[in-house]
C-alpha cells in the first residue's frame, strides 16, 4: 500500500505539506523550525476504512457509519510524530 507522510502545523485547519519519503518531511520542518503533527496516511484508501480493515477500529453503533463521524475519523494507530519548533524530541 501506498502511503504519504502529512504535516499540519500547531493550530493550522488544513495539512500545510505531503512528502513521500519520513526523512524529507523531518528535514523541512528541523530546517523551518516547526511545530505540529508528521502523520503517515495510506493512499487510495480512507484512514476509517484502513483503521477497520487493519483492526484498529471495531464499529460499535450505527453513530459509527454516519457521515459525520466517518469524515472527522481519525485513527492514533497511524504512525506519526509531534514537532516543536522543528524537533521530535
């Protein structure tokens, strides 16, 4: 499966980067000293169909297949990293 890594900067409504590759993404966000979420997210594919597939998420309800639960889904089994001020540490 394909897979891209996403940056959302600290506060920002919207994903402000998308990188193929882990190290290109940490290189520009040390190197512009940001702060936010590095997140991989699998392409072709919702991360709430993924989440299911891969059993990290069981649908309990029908809440839980409505439009609006799926379209703010998120999963914290997606490989991802914290950055402050362009550091993971």
């Amino acid at each position: 499966m394909k897979e891209v890594w996403v940056f959302n900067g600290a506060e920002a409504r919207f994903p402000c980067a998308v990188f193929l590759e882990l190290g290109d993404a940490e290189e520009w966000i040390k190197d512009n000293g940001l702060s936010g979420v590095l997140t991989k997210y699998p392409v072709g594919i919702s991360v709430y169909d993924w989440a299911v597939i891969n059993g990290h998420f069981c649908i309990k309800n029908e809440k839980e297949k409505s439009s609006v639960f799926i379209q703010e889904f998120s999963s914290a089994a997606q490989e991802h990293f914290h950055f402050e001020n362009g550091s993971s540490e």
